[in-house]
C-alpha cells in the first residue's frame, strides 16, 4: 500500500563562503525528515538555497500493488523562462533536480532526486508567433495536442535563432603589436558561437617588424561576482580554461589554431549574483632583439651545421579577445551528460 507520490523541479543555488555573501533565504531549513510527516518538501537536508521551485504534482494517491504487479506513471513540466542555467563554477553552482516523493501507509517519506542539466536561450520569453498562425482553426478537445505543437514551435524557433545568430561570418583583423612595433596580424571569421563548436583563428606573421618566437591561445571563462554579492570588495575574478594551443613561432609566415568549446560546459550568462563570460586569451613572446642564425663550423671535412642562439633578451604581452557561445540543441548536448537514465528508490 503506498499512499501518495509527489514530482516537483527545484533548483539548488550553492556559494563558496569564501567568495561570496549570500542573500537572505525566504524558506526555513528543513534537515531531517520525521517519522509521521506526510508534507513533501523536495530540498529537505539540501545544501544551499532553493530559488526555483516548481508547483508539486500528484502521480498517484491509495495506490495499491499485488506481489510482481507494476504501474506506470508520467510527469510532464513547464520550467521557469527566468532560471538560470546549470552551472558549476568555482565560486557559484546552479543545480537542477526533479525529486520524486513516495510513502508507504505508516512510514517516512523517501526522497528521489533525478539531477538533469538546462540550457538557457534568451530571446524566447518575449518573442510573439505570426498572426496567421494565432488566429488558425484549433479543435478544443486536442489541448494537449495543441500545447505540444506550441513547444515544438518553440524548439524550431530556438534551432533557428541559434542558427542564425551562429552562421554569419564576417571577417574581423586584429593588429598585434607591442611598444617596439608590429608582431603580425590576427585574423577570426565569427566571434558568436554555440557549444559544441570548434573556436579557428589564423596568425600572419610576414609582416611583423617585431619577431614572434611563441604565442599561446587559451579559450576561457570568466566568472565574477557582482559588487554587492563580494565577500571582499575588489576581489579577483577567477578564470577557467577549457581548451590552450602553444605553438613555437620563429620564422613562421603563418600560423593557425582551433580550440574546441566543451559541450559539457556552459554557455555565456548573467544573474543579479554571478555573471559568466567567454573570451580568448593569447600571450606571446617576441625577440627583444634581431633574430639570426650562427654557423658552427668543424673541420674541413665536417659539414657545416646551422644552430639557434644559445640565449636572447624577450618580451611578453597578453590580450584578450570577447566571444560569445551560446547553447545548442539540448539532444547534442545530452550525448555528454554523465547522469544515468534509470534511477531507483526502495520504499
């Protein structure tokens, strides 16, 4: 005999107290479970703050089952167009779950939670679908059917707009240089892109006054906490890559790179306590002074042997370029996910 099982979404906002002042929480702390308590509360004995939180559903109630007898049951959810995305970060966490409560007649609750991963696509909320297609004839018993084609208008709309805002390509030239001159140029065809995507830059050299003996590309993240959530006022942002090329450079007329973005991370955005930005960071290393060669040569019937200066003077830069990555296609996204698809709870 099981009494009743509930679903409900909620999402888990976590904070290093090192990093960052928590705003007040609305709700009371719930840690442990009592015995004879029959109120379902999804974020019981989770740590950190419940900010979104789903409408409970009933699965089932009075529900019983003979020895190998079995019921299925399906929940369906709308989630919230203002929540943040999942995100684990160094300083702040955005965790989703789905939790499933269940009691058995006389015993305690038990709590299964199913953790699942969301994408945010901005631009959605507000976007307002052709008239011909809000004012087409409707058959009022499909409401199901209806809602459905709503979402699957939805999901062509966000493959749409990712596409569009991801597939325009215009080229965009960089000068590097420092305070003795010219070092090259940099040359990027798209500064948008979604997860998934390879980051290709190019490097000329040719016309540099300046010789480049290395650079590094470092495709990163930058993750600050605004002003007024900051344990200490001024203090660092912190910075996490994802993917670095190196590459020795001397002589070199050109050069190119391709970093690919992670589809298990997460792409650019911002809360009123944490804002997520993308950016590509080179560093390079030039002579300090005029490069050449010296001739090393043996006896008259040894072969003369070229060789690279044993020392030189060098300078370094750094510069950082802004990206944006957005989200892809939820089922791409997925083939990376390290979540189980069954999950089990004994009652």
């Amino acid at each position: 005999m099981l009494a009743w099982a509930s679903a409900q979404i909620h999402c888990q906002f976590h904070a290093s107290e090192n990093r960052v002042v928590l705003p007040p929480s609305d709700g009371s702390k719930h840690d442990v479970q009592a015995e004879n308590e029959t109120v379902f509360i999804p974020n019981r004995g989770e740590r950190g703050q419940c900010i979104l939180s789903t409408p409970p559903k009933i699965l089932f109630c009075d529900l019983r089952l003979d020895p190998g007898e079995s019921k299925s049951y399906s929940y369906c959810e709308t989630l919230p167009v203002d929540g943040p995305p999942s995100f684990r970060g160094q300083s702040v966490k955005y965790v989703y779950k789905l939790t499933i409560g269940c009691q058995r007649v006389n015993s305690p609750i038990k709590l299964l939670r199913v953790p699942f991963r969301v994408l945010v696509l901005h631009g959605l909320k507000d976007y307002q679908f052709p008239q011909d297609e809000a004012v087409a004839p409707s058959n009022p018993f499909l409401e199901e059917e209806e809602g459905l084609k709503k979402d699957s208008r939805l999901a062509d709309l966000a493959t749409e707009l990712l596409m569009v805002a991801t597939s325009r390509r215009s080229l965009h030239l960089y000068n590097i240089s420092n305070t003795r001159g010219k070092v090259g140029t940099f040359c990027i065809f798209k500064t948008v892109y979604k997860i998934g995507e390879d980051v290709i830059g190019t490097f000329s050299f040719s016309e540099g006054d300046i010789p480049c003996l290395q650079f590094s590309v470092s495709l990163q993240t930058e993750e600050s906490i605004q002003e007024e959530f900051q344990r200490r006022r001024g203090q660092p942002v912190s910075f996490t890559t994802h993917a670095r090329h190196q590459e020795s450079c001397l002589h070199t007329a050109q050069s190119s790179f391709s970093l690919p973005i992670p589809l298990s991370s997460t792409p650019g955005f911002t809360t009123n306590i944490v804002s997520l930005k993308w950016r590509l960071h080179f560093e390079f290393v030039t002579s300090g002074e005029s490069v050449g060669t010296c001739l090393v040569r043996g006896s008259q019937s040894e072969a003369v042997t070229w060789t690279g200066v044993e020392q030189m003077e060098v300078d370094t830069f750094s510069w950082d370029l802004p990206i944006k990555v957005l989200p892809t296609n939820p089922i791409l996204a997925s083939y990376v996910s390290q979540f189980s698809s069954t999950n089990s709870i004994t009652i």
